[in-house]
C-alpha cells in the first residue's frame, strides 16, 4: 500500500509528465466558445473532453438568464443560506423538485453536497460500502465520516455478488449499510446495474443507498432526471446527488432526499451549507432558465439528438473493433490501452491530428487500465464523431506497437 507521500509523489509525478507532454493543465486560447472546438498553440482541435453533454451552455436562455439575474440581483450574495438565500433560490427548489421528485436541497456544488450531507446521514455503528469506481468526490466525503470512527471497505467495481455477501456479514454488527456509488460511472462511462441494487435495497431492510448521477444528469430521463432517479424513483433508504453544471450546464449541485427530515438534517447541519459560500446570482439565472427547458417537451428531442450520435458512434467503435471497455449507453467512452505512456503516445497522436481528448491515468483508473476517454456532445456532428474513431484506429497499431517495445525494454 502506498504511503501518503509516496502516493502524492507518483500522482505528481504522473501530472507533471501529462504537463511536459502538452496533455495536462492546458489553457486554451480561444476569444468565443463555439462548443465545437478548442484552440491550442493556435492551433482549433475538435473538443471531445466537453462534459455539457446537450449543449445549453451556449443556449441563449441560458445566458439572458445570467444577464437578467446579474441585472437584477448583481454578481454576488455574500452571506450564508443560514441566514438568507438569494431570491431565485425560491423557485430554483420548486422547479427542481417538480423535476426529480423527492425534497430537493441545491449545493454549493456536487462535491460540497456529498461532505455536507455524509457526516449527517452516516454515524457510528454504520458501515460505509464504496464500490471501487465511485467518483473521487464521495471518497473524500467518505474519509470524513471514516474519521468519525465509522468502518469504510471498497468493493470491487459493479459487483452485486460480493455486495450481497458483504451486506450478509455486516448486517449482524451494524445499524445501517451504506453502499456509495455512481449512476453513470465517470471515467468508463458504464452505467450502475439499478434492477439489481433495487431487488438488495427491497430484500435488505438495513441497506442504504447513495447515489452520485452527475454524469447522469439531463441527456436521460424523463425531464432529464438523469439515469438514476428515471430507473429507481427516490424512495425510503436512499439519497440521489447530482450535478447542476455538465448536462445541466448551470452551476452548483443537488440532494434529492425521499424524507423532510433527512433534507432538514443536512442543510440545518452539513459544513457546507452553513460555512460555504452559495451559488452566486448569475448561475442560479442560468439554473432556472435550465430546469425551464429540462420541464418542456423540449428536452426529449435534444436527449434524441445525442442518442443518435451515441448509438453511431457504437457502431463504428464495434465495426473498427477499438479496445473498449464495454459498449456505452452513455456519452463517456474508453479506449483501454494499458499504461500511461501509452495512453499518452495516443492523446499527443490525436491532438495532431485535430482531436482534444483526456489522457486517463492513475488515480482516476488503475495503472495498467490507462487509456483515452473521449465524450460526446450535441455541439458534435457525426462526421466529427467519424473523424476522431478513424484516427484512432488509424494510430492504434503504432501505439501498440510502442507498448511492446517498451514492455521488451
């Protein structure tokens, strides 16, 4: 096991190689987004790393409702929703629970809605339960409450059999299981089996689950509810976050609880909703003009639109036979390459080519799953989406054939 030290060693030392390679902590150039594209060294790549996954950041809804929410109420609210919340707030809460059901807490962001709301739902005498692929984000909210003296294991990534087994041996010594994972998984985009958690959530009355859908959110579901909700609606013994930024393409982040008291709890205890600063005017103009799109019928045909281009990009990622992880149902796709210079030899490949593209390493995967994770978004056209499945099949003989060279050396 790695030690604290070792472990920021290798992680910086990984970060400062996707540095030098021109791969990592990039600033583009650009004086306008088209959604479309990205400048880098002057030079417009196709940007495939975009996580709005409909577009509407560029929607002029969505930014009249930014101006008209700045005009209104200025760039800021400084002051703790202890005390107060800004007025769009009101109906912000309203729209959102009409969207998701249940009771509706809005975030700072996602990230700062996972610390408030774990310390407060997860005491002693629970266990926690990550499944091995959860974003980063509820890790961190879990070591909090790891802190707090509560038990924290990791199981392996999808696996229901080891999850029951687990929930069969814990049930005797804890209170409440708590299994933390993702709706749609970040990095290899593949989707949480909800059938089978529902029947464990039905069958095991000290079971918990808590969901993070940030990636879920908005290209599915009815009303862009997101993947999660739309399969498994929100019931007892169970907490949905997610994202307002990315498909929602707004800012902050959201709790959905089935019960007033679990949302009382957290938003009159969580650290961040008492400590943290609010979402600011112009992103909850923005927020708003977005549920106001996601509770039209309008949102079925944009969820079409990326369907389309998710489905024939399956196609050509199957008729290429490109390493995949699996076949996505979502706009997250992996190409598995193994370690991360090879993973990097083809993101440098691509972006010579005219292609943005993530450069997927250690921590996000593990060390030998490194590969290239590419998103798509309605600002794509499915020739760009050909474009960017040719060239990596084009450059994936030679990137393989550095692999081996190395693995000789």
């Amino acid at each position: 096991m790695l030690t604290q030290s070792s472990y920021i060693s290798t992680i910086d030392s990984l970060v400062s190689t996707g540095i030098d390679r021109g791969v990592a902590q990039r600033t583009t150039e650009d004086d306008f987004y088209n959604g479309r594209t990205i400048c880098l060294n002057g030079k417009h790549l196709l940007n495939f790393a975009l996580c709005s996954y409909l577009g509407l950041e560029l929607d002029a809804r969505l930014k009249q409702g930014t101006v008209d929410a700045v005009t209104r109420y200025g760039t800021q609210f400084a002051v703790s929703r202890t005390y107060l919340s800004a007025t769009p707030y009101a109906e912000l809460k309203e729209n959102l629970q009409a969207l998701f059901g249940g009771h509706v807490l809005v975030t700072p962001t996602t990230t700062l809605g996972h610390i408030a709301a774990l310390p407060v739902l997860i005491q002693k005498g629970d266990v926690i339960l990550l499944d091995q692929m959860v974003h980063n984000s509820v890790q961190t909210a879990a070591k909090l409450v790891q802190a707090q003296g509560v038990r924290v294991e990791t199981l392996l990534h999808g696996n229901l059999e080891i999850l029951e087994e687990q929930i069969n041996l814990l049930s005797k010594h804890y209170r409440h299981i708590w299994y933390l994972t993702d709706g749609i998984y970040s990095m290899f985009g593949d989707l949480a089996p909800l059938a089978g958690l529902g029947k464990l959530l039905k069958r095991y009355e000290q079971l918990h689950l808590y969901f993070d859908d940030a990636h879920g959110m908005s290209w599915t579901g009815k009303h862009g509810r997101g993947y999660f909700l739309d399969g498994l609606p929100i019931q007892d013994r169970m907490v949905v976050a997610t994202s307002l930024c990315k498909g929602f393409a707004a800012g902050g982040g959201a709790l959905i609880f089935p019960q007033t008291i679990m949302h009382r709890q957290v938003k009159n205890c969580g650290g961040p909703m008492i400590f943290s600063g609010p979402i600011q005017p112009p992103m909850l103009g923005a927020a708003l003009a977005s549920t106001r799109i996601h509770l039209s019928p309008e949102i079925a045909r944009l969820q079409k639109e990326l369907q389309e281009r998710i489905a024939f990009c399956n196609r050509l990622l199957q008729e290429y036979q490109l390493p995949v992880v699996s076949v996505s149902r979502s706009p997250i796709f992996y190409i598995k390459l193994g370690l991360p210079h090879v993973a990097g030899n083809m993101v440098e490949r691509l972006m010579d080519e005219g292609f943005y593209t993530n450069h997927a390493v250690y921590p996000a995967v593990s060390r030998r799953q490194s590969g290239v994770r590419f998103n798509l978004t309605r600002h794509l056209s499915l020739e760009d989406i050909r474009r960017l499945i040719e060239a990596i099949a084009r450059n994936l003989p030679q990137v393989l054939a550095s692999k081996s060279r190395t693995d000789r050396q």
